[in-house]
C-alpha cells in the first residue's frame, strides 16, 4: 500500500534523506535486526512509524523525480548527531531500487542480512497456518526461490552503490553471535559502541508462527542444484562470507 505520510519533524530536528537503509532479505531476521539497532540511542525512529517504508515500490512504472527525493527525506527526522533509516527487504528483489537509492540516499549506508536459501525459501512460503507444498501456486514458488539468488540481485546493487557503503551479514552469524555482529553494525553505521543486555538479542520479532511448507526430496534436491550456481557466483563476490554455515553450500560442495 506504499509508505504513510510522512511524521511531523520535532522542532530543533532536521530532515534528511536516510542515514541506513535496509535492502534485504526477506525471512532473513531483518525484523530482529532492525529492532537492535533502533536501541542504540542515537538511531532514531518517529512513534509510529513503520520499519519498512516501500517508499521504491511503484516507481519502476511511475518513475522517480527530484521531488520525490526530496519527499523521501521527509520520512527522517533526527536531532543534531543522530542517525534515521528503513528497512524493506523487498528493495533487495526489486531490480530499479538500487539505482534509484543511489539517487535519492547518495550518502546512505546500505544493509543486507542473508540466509541458506533453502531455509529462507520455506520461511518465505510459510504464511497461513495450514501452508502446504500442494497448496501453493507456481508464482509462489517461483518468487519464493528468486528471491533466494542473492548474486544477481548483489550485483545490481554494486552496479549502483560503493562496495565500501554495503555490509553483507549472515542471519546465521548473527545468531551464533548477535552481540559482535550488532557491534559490526554499529561500527559500520558510524555509531558509538553501545551494549545491550543479553535479554535483548532473545526477543523474537515477526517470528514465523505457522506450520513450515515441507519440501520433499525432490524438491529439496531441485532447489539445492537451482541455488549451487548463484552461491558459486556468490562466493566469487563476497568471499568474506561463512558458507560453510549453508546446509545449502555444503550439500553442493562450496562450503
């Protein structure tokens, strides 16, 4: 339904375009993430105001103005040294987003979260209660597993935003070790180091609270040869990451 108006700017605060954005991907913890780092207290949020603004959505027909980026700026007020973002993991899919970020964010950093696609693939297709293989339609499916090859949708985001403005995080790592990879964030945003408590990295955001689509072992083997070359390709862009912490890498050997 596309962003709602933007908040009133406090006095004292200013407007600008966003200081983050969060690109992707869907059913990848970016919920979580974007929770944590709201809690640093520079990062600032308007009440109200929802994590994800699909502000890009519409604009691959109706196209992109000066005005709209100045628009776009609206939707971030922040006091003298604090810092205001988004995070819509449908940007990471949709193919005119980066270039038009680029355009309205130009100084923006840019965050994407990841996971083994085959995992992310059920969570991406669990969404009623009684979700099953059988019930599912072809488009479904076939978003559900494009959204899952993260090479081609990386390189257009390179295409258009400074390899030096991206960090890549892995929702794996990031379980195993949320309050390093939360200060890699931090760090990466320009923000003082900020403890959280422990209790912190627990608390589920928009968890997955349906039955998981059960993917048979030939589906499960059709969606691991699919995935093998985008994740070889992958690898060869981001060599920094830990593939060995797929299930979908190791089953085809690039872990």
């Amino acid at each position: 339904a596309g962003p709602p108006p933007p908040p009133d700017c406090p006095p004292g605060w200013r407007t600008a375009p966003p200081d983050f954005i969060g690109i992707g991907a869907q059913k990848a913890g970016t919920s979580w993430w974007h929770a944590l780092i709201d809690q640093h207290p520079a990062v600032h949020r308007r009440p109200g105001q929802p994590k994800e603004l699909h502000v890009f959505d519409g604009a691959w027909e109706a196209g992109w103005t000066d005005a709209d980026s100045a628009r776009y700026a609206r939707w971030f007020p922040r006091p003298d040294g604090g810092i205001a973002g988004e995070w819509t993991p449908g940007y990471l899919i949709d193919f005119w987003t980066p270039a038009l970020i680029a355009r309205a964010a130009p100084d923006a950093r840019i965050l994407v979260l990841l996971r083994d696609p085959v995992d992310r693939f059920r969570s991406g297709l669990t969404h009623t209660d009684d979700a099953t293989a059988a019930a599912l339609s072809h488009r479904d499916a076939a978003g559900a597993f494009q959204r899952g090859l993260y090479a081609q949708q990386l390189r257009r985001v390179l295409d258009a935003i400074p390899r030096e403005r991206l960090l890549v995080l892995q929702h794996e790592v990031c379980r195993e070790d949320p309050a390093g990879q939360l200060a890699r964030t931090y760090a990466f945003l320009g923000l003082a180091p900020h403890e959280l408590p422990a209790g912190a990295f627990a608390r589920e955001v928009n968890p997955t609270t349906g039955r998981k689509v059960e993917l048979g072992p030939g589906l499960l083997a059709a969606l691991r040869d699919g995935y093998a070359i985008d994740i070889e390709a992958l690898r060869e862009l981001l060599p920094e990451l830990d593939y060995g912490r797929w299930p979908t890498a190791v089953a085809a050997g690039l872990g």
